[in-house]
C-alpha cells in the first residue's frame, strides 16, 4: 500500500509539499517530522498517484 505524506505549513496548516512513500518508509518519515516538530498529514495515496 502507498500513502500521500503532505508536509504542513506551521501557520495556517496548507500543504507545502507531498510525497508518496510505500507502507515501510511511513514510520521514518513520521520519526524524522516529530524529532522537529513539523507537522504533516497521511493519507491512502490515489492508485494512479506516483
């Protein structure tokens, strides 16, 4: 399974940028976001999504 990884803005919380990642890299990612505070959002990634 894929998921979209959206990185958010500090201020009003609008996506800055995405990504699509498979299942095994989400817990890193969410590590590297908590160790400096940013905020991001997960979702299921779109099946045509790269």
């Amino acid at each position: 399974m894929r998921f979209e990884i959206m990185r958010l803005d500090d201020i009003d919380g609008t996506a800055v940028d995405s990504t699509v990642v498979d299942a095994a890299s989400v817990k890193r990612i969410v590590q590297q976001a908590a160790s400096v505070g940013q905020r991001i959002y997960i979702r299921p990634a779109d099946s045509g999504a790269r």
